[in-house]
C-alpha cells in the first residue's frame, strides 16, 4: 500500500466516525458550553492542576517551545485552562472560543492579571483561518480535549495556523462509558451508542504519522473514584442525551428514577479510569523533510 493509500485510509477512518457527533449544530454547542461555564473546571484541586501545568510544559519544552514572548492559538480555549498558564509564562495567546460565557470567565481573569490574551467568540468549525488572519500565523496552535476538533478538516485547519509547532491532547479510553447503557435499553428503548475514542487520540496521531509528522507522545491514566448528588447526576445525563435525542417528560423522570436507585443516600458513587494522551509535533522539521 502506498504513503496516498495509507493517508487516505486513516482519514476514512476518521471522517466515519464524524457523524456521530455531527448532530451538535454551533448553536447547540454554544448553549451547552454555556450552561457549563460557570462550574467548569472548577472542580480541579490545586495539586492535580499544579501536575497537569507541569506536565504540560514539560512536553512544550522537550519539543523545543519556549512560551516567552511566542505567539500562541488556543482553540476551544474554555475558561482558560491551558490559556493563562501560557499567557503568565509570558506568550501572548489568541483565545478561541464559542461559549460567550466561557470567555467572559477568562477575559475577566485575564483582564485581573494583566495578561496577554485575545479572546475570540468563534466556532472552530466554521472558521475561515485566512479572513481571521490565523494562517501561519502562530508559533504554536493547541487543541486541548475540544469538540472543535472533529475530524481530518477541522484537524488540518489546526496545523495550517501553525508556522512552529502544534500540540493536541483528548482521551483515548474512558470507562465506564459516560451514560449507562441500561438506560439506552430500558429508557429510550435503543441501542446504546459508542463512544469512539479512537477518534479521539488514535486516530489524528496515525494519520499525522502517515503524513510525516513524528509527534513527541505523552500517554496518562488516571484511576479515580468520585460522586455527586444523584439529581445532579441524572440532569447532565439528560442534558447530554437532550443534545440528540427528544426527551419525553416520562423518560426525563426515569432517567431520575434510575439515577436514585443505583444511589446511596441521594449519593452517586462511581469508580471510573481515564486515559489520555497528549502530543507535540514541529511543523518546521516536516517542512524540511519534504
């Protein structure tokens, strides 16, 4: 098989997959962002934030990244959780976003700090990189756990913004699965539906190597058991669900139903492993080889 054929391959794997969250219009992504801005993230201690940092530039910096004075595009910025790490260690970061609510959480930060940082209210998916002046524009673009990287499009948009280097992070596996399949099968009366890591991690990492790239790799796994109320459960389940499917007022009070019988005292209790990955790639040392 051909280097073409290779390339081809991995993109038709990747692009499959797009479907399934394709049903996220940018109006729905904006409202769903938006009613997440306020909490998110928010949840993160001090010393796994401090790991999460330093783990992050460490990566940077065996790539050769120095964050001082560069210019940075942090697509699907959110609050700013790789934004202001970057912008107090003196880059000057380009903020993308397209939650308004989200970004009015960093400006204000940013505007508290004094930093460096232009947030930009924009759906990735949409986005005209040569109207928006992004095109090689930047020393590094990243792409952290967004929606707004969807397949091979939305990825290559990514590096074409990049004159220096990319970094891209998502999950590769997380179990269990985010919402219970007894409630696919017992509830909406459906099959339960995949959730496609690979199109996640796996997927843009072998299509970047077919293309050339020789990306530096960090993997993690993260084993973790947490709770929350069992409403609070239950309602981002159906507002997740809610996103593609239509939601009666008597399937709405099963999903509490069923989130209240597998609880402790009103408690939801669950064991969960993560693992991500997370990669750095010179786009000047591709360039050279071709």
């Amino acid at each position: 098989m051909s280097q073409d054929e290779n390339i081809q391959c991995w993109i038709n794997c990747w692009n499959s997959t797009a479907e399934t969250i394709n049903f996220f219009s940018d109006d729905m992504q904006a409202e769903r962002w938006n009613k997440r801005a306020e909490t998110f993230g928010k949840d993160l201690d001090g010393k796994r934030k401090n790991k999460k940092d330093a783990d992050f530039f460490k990566l940077l910096g065996d790539a050769g990244f120095n964050p001082e004075g560069a210019t940075v595009l942090d697509i699907g910025c959110g609050p700013g959780t790789l934004t202001l790490p970057l912008a107090r260690a003196g880059a000057k970061v380009t903020s993308l976003d397209i939650s308004t609510k989200m970004l009015e959480r960093l400006k204000e930060t940013a505007e508290n700090e004094n930093l460096s940082v232009n947030p930009i209210e924009c759906s990735w998916w949409t986005a005209d990189i040569d109207s928006l002046g992004f095109r090689n524009a930047f020393d590094l673009v990243i792409a952290s756990f967004t929606p707004g990287i969807r397949d091979v499009e939305t990825f290559d948009r990514m590096i074409a913004c990049s004159k220096k280097y990319c970094y891209y992070s998502n999950f590769i596996r997380r179990d269990p699965v985010k919402i219970p399949s007894d409630i696919y099968i017992h509830i909406l009366k459906t099959t339960p539906e995949n959730e496609f890591f690979a199109a996640g991690f796996f997927y843009p990492f072998m299509y970047l190597y077919t293309l050339g790239y020789h990306p530096i790799v960090k993997l993690d796994h993260k084993a973790e058991d947490s709770s929350q109320n069992c409403d609070e459960a239950a309602d981002n389940t159906i507002g997740y669900l809610e996103m593609k499917h239509e939601l009666s007022d008597e399937s709405r009070e099963k999903i509490k139903e069923y989130y209240k019988s597998i609880s402790e005292n009103n408690v939801y209790y669950i064991h969960s492993d993560t693992y991500k990955g997370m990669m750095i790639w010179s786009i000047e040392k591709y360039k050279n080889q071709v």
